[in-house]
C-alpha cells in the first residue's frame, strides 16, 4: 500500500533535517477503517492507541526545530483483529490564529524571541508532546507548559481547554503530567519564569481541582517530568537552567550548574506547601520517569524509589564532568541515557542513589499504566542510536527491563527503522502485569511506509507478532498512551 507523497521543500517550506524524509509534516487529516496486516492481529487486543507530535500547518516562522510543530494526534483503535486509523490536528489556539492569517505567526526554538519578551510569553503553545486519557477524554499537553487540551478520544475532535477552574487559566501545565488509575486522579504541575516557578495540583476523576499549591524554587528551572506514588508525588529540580542573561534578552542558552545539587521534592498528594520535604543527590539531568513507588525496608522505614532515564555523565581525561559535551548532548537532542534510580528514606532523610543499567541506551520508558505509582517489575522502553543522522535522533528499536532480576533484553530489526514510543497495552482479561502487547508506530524506510507493531511484551526479540500497515506515512513524534476499550465504552463519548 502507498503512502502521501512526502512534501518536496520546494513546495511548501525551507528544507532542514527536521523537515526531510519521515519527518516532514503530513497535511491533511483522514480515517481509513480494515487496514491490511502483515502476521495475525490477536483478538485480544482491543482499544485505542494515540501518539502526538509536531505537524505544521504552515510554513515555519524562519528557522524550524523539530519541536516547533503543530499538535496532531495520531490514533489507531484495534477491536475483534481489525484495526483503523485516524488523524487530527489538535485545534489551539495558536493554530486557530495561524489559519484566520494564512501564515506562521510565532518564532520557534531556533529564532529570537521578541524583545523584552520571556519565552513563556513569545512561542505558540502547539499542544505536541504528551497525550494522556482522564475523565473519559484524551488531555493533550504541550512539553514547554501551558493549556492543557481536552480531546475526544473516539473522533480526536478538540473539545477546549483544561480550564475549568479559575485557577488554572494562563498556568503553564507541564505534559507529563500523571493520571492514576486507581483513584481517577490527574495529577500535575506547572512551572515558568516568574516566581514562585512552579505549582501542584489534583484534578479528580469529576473534573474538579482538588488541590492546588505553589511549590516555590530558588528560581526558574526547567523540570520535564514527575512521578506519583500512592500517597506522594514527586517534582524535580535539576541543576539545568537557563542562562539568566540569555533569558532577560528572550533567548534560550542553557547552563547546567554542577555545583548544584538534583533535588527532589516528596508532597503528600493533598498536601500543603509546609510539608514539602526536599532531598538531595549528585547533580544529574533527566527527561523522562519509569515509575515510582513505596516501600518499606527491613527496619520498617518507609522508602519512596523513582527510576528514570537520565542523561549519562559524560567524564573529560581527568575524570570530572565533561561539561561542555553534556550540554551539547542535551542542546542538540543527542541520545545518551542510562536507567537510573533514587531512594528518599522518609523516616530518617536518608538518601541512596545509583545506575541500574548503562550499557542499553534506553528513553522513553513505559509500564503497565495498572503499575503507575505501584511497585512494578517490567519497564519497556525505545532503544536509541548513539549514531545520528542530519542532526536527529535515532529511535532504533524496543527494550524490556525486569527490574526484580535486572534482566534486559533489546529488539533493533536493523538500519531503516524508526521507532516511536511503544506503550503496554493489557491483553483482554489479563491479570499478570506484562501480560500483553506493546504497540507503537514504525517508519519502515525499507519500504518507505508506516506500519503499527504489536509484539508479545514478554517476548519482544522475537519481534513483532502483527505489523498493521497505514495508509499514510505518520511523521516521528513524542508521546502516547493506550486506552482500554472497556474505558473507552465507560468514559469516551463521540462528539
């Protein structure tokens, strides 16, 4: 089966490498139903798959950064061994204003902001990066913060703003915000250059703010992700900022202070800024959280564990931090992580930390969603190229973790793949935690199309046991989420 035509530069925009090949934008929207499948779609996966990702509507403002682009969602939904796919763009109010002028109308990453302006004010909040399922509909959040976008999960058609409380209006929400399972709750935070740089909020599973607080920092950072436990939540505060100087001009320049401390902050999830409680550990950068959970020690002391992805410290010939390759790892989107973990002892301060795998290159670590905030024993996670081409990173296959046993096993099917974030999605009826599949989009360059992968998650080197071929080329994007079709029959409700 073919695919769009892939947009030649001439036609539309300024060639760069965020541009070219599969990344380059799609420019319409489509549904197509009985997709054709290579192997045997199990009957026992049913309900939707949603990845988000930049697709610009227009020709970018000057210089384009793969982050630039505008939110579209990309949903594939799977029922009795058929699978359909739909996209849509997600309708903010950015995108709103760039169609009522026929033209880009913000700077991106690449060019200066307005003068006087602080960043939060001058870029388009094009609502690209995460997508989470709350309340019966998809949340779609943007990775620099801001309004977060209600969405219908069943037609992707946008719904509005995340706003129902006075509170919220202008808060710039991070997109990794948490959603528990067990109690319906959305748990998130918000952060931005203006004291006091970030705050904490419960949304409950009847839309209403539950709790809402400052969390106040020595002064803005820049924290990407978090973490819940049963009874906790957990925020970041990573040494990497940006430059003051280059942040009073409008421009971005970042600075990682190795001399600061990572600092996590343990909130009782309906708790008050007085019992913030702060912990620290050797300076460190990270993006991306597996989980994290509760557990009690042999003294009976009650540890709260988070594992991530950070980024690996690069060392110079002496031995100490390689600082000027770490921010550029970091600036130029370049893949180089470990699984690492942190311990907080909450009944004595204590603090532990330590690798717990540095020879997979592993991001974008996924669990069972059943497993968020519980202790879990299997992660899964993109396996990175440490190689790039034309200045992008390189997502080059699948890796599952058993972190009882500290086995890993990884999957690359070889050069010409592109993998995106592959969440777990349960097997009808199953009651073990990796009894399922793991589901993501994969550009296959070999035949220059892209297909939808579902391999077994307890036996992912054996590749994928179904590969669903779409009927258009689906750029590389971020974040994604599964939603049960039992959830979908409970909450999601066509528009």
């Amino acid at each position: 089966m073919g695919i769009d035509r892939i947009p030649e530069p001439q036609d539309w925009f300024v060639p760069n490498a965020s541009m070219a090949g599969a990344f380059a934008p799609v420019l319409d929207e489509i549904e197509a139903d009985a997709l054709p499948v290579i192997g045997d779609l199990p009957e026992d996966l049913n309900g939707l798959y949603v990845r988000n990702g930049p697709s610009p509507a227009h020709a970018p403002h000057g210089r384009y950064h793969w982050f630039d682009g505008d939110g579209m969602l990309h949903a594939v939904r799977f029922r009795a061994g058929r699978a359909s796919y739909r996209n849509r763009w997600v309708q903010t109010d950015g995108l709103k204003a760039e169609r009522a002028a026929g033209r880009a109308l913000w700077p991106g990453l690449k060019e200066p902001m307005p003068e006087g302006a602080l960043p939060d004010d001058a870029m388009k909040n094009t609502s690209n990066t995460d997508v989470v399922f709350h309340n019966g509909r998809l949340y779609s959040m943007w990775y620099r913060g801001g309004a977060v976008y209600v969405v219908d999960p069943l037609t992707l058609a946008t719904l509005g703003k995340l706003e129902q409380d006075p509170r919220l209006v202008g808060l710039q929400i991070s997109a990794h915000s948490r959603v528990d399972e067990h109690t319906g709750e959305f748990i998130f935070f918000a952060y931005g250059n203006r004291p006091p740089y970030m705050h904490y909020g419960v949304i409950g599973p009847d839309g209403a703010l539950r709790s809402f607080m400052p969390v106040p920092l020595p002064g803005p950072r820049l924290p990407h992700d978090c973490a819940i436990t049963p009874n906790f939540t957990i925020l970041h505060d990573f040494p990497l900022i940006n430059d003051p100087e280059a942040l009073a001009r409008g421009r971005y320049s970042l600075q990682f202070r190795q001399d600061w401390p990572t600092r996590l902050a343990v909130i009782p999830r309906h708790g008050s800024p007085d019992q913030i409680r702060w912990f620290e550990f050797s300076p460190r950068y990270m993006l991306h959280v597996a989980n994290a959970w509760e557990e009690r020690n042999a003294r009976g002391e009650t540890e709260i564990v988070m594992v991530g992805t950070p980024y690996a410290m690069p060392r110079a010939h002496d031995g100490g931090l390689d600082l000027r390759r770490l921010l550029h790892t970091i600036a130029t989107q370049g893949m180089d992580f470990e699984l690492y973990q942190w311990r907080m002892n909450l009944t004595t301060g204590a603090t532990r930390e330590g690798v717990v795998d540095d020879i997979l290159n592993t991001e974008f670590p996924m669990i069972n969603s059943a497993w968020q905030g519980r202790r879990n024993r299997y992660a899964y996670a993109i396996l990175m190229g440490r190689t790039r081409t034309l200045e992008q990173p390189n997502f080059a296959g699948l890796a599952r973790y058993d972190l009882q046993t500290g086995a890993a096993v990884a999957y690359h099917p070889g050069q010409g793949y592109w993998f995106s974030e592959a969440p777990f999605a349960p097997r009808d009826g199953a009651t073990e935690e990796d009894d399922g599949y793991i589901v993501g989009f994969v550009w296959n360059g070999e035949e220059r199309r892209s297909e939808v992968w579902v391999s077994d998650a307890r036996d992912i080197a054996a590749g994928p046991v179904a590969r669903v071929i779409l009927p258009r080329r689906v750029p590389h994007g971020f974040h994604s989420c599964w939603v049960r079709e039992d959830q979908l029959a409970a909450g999601g409700r066509a528009a």
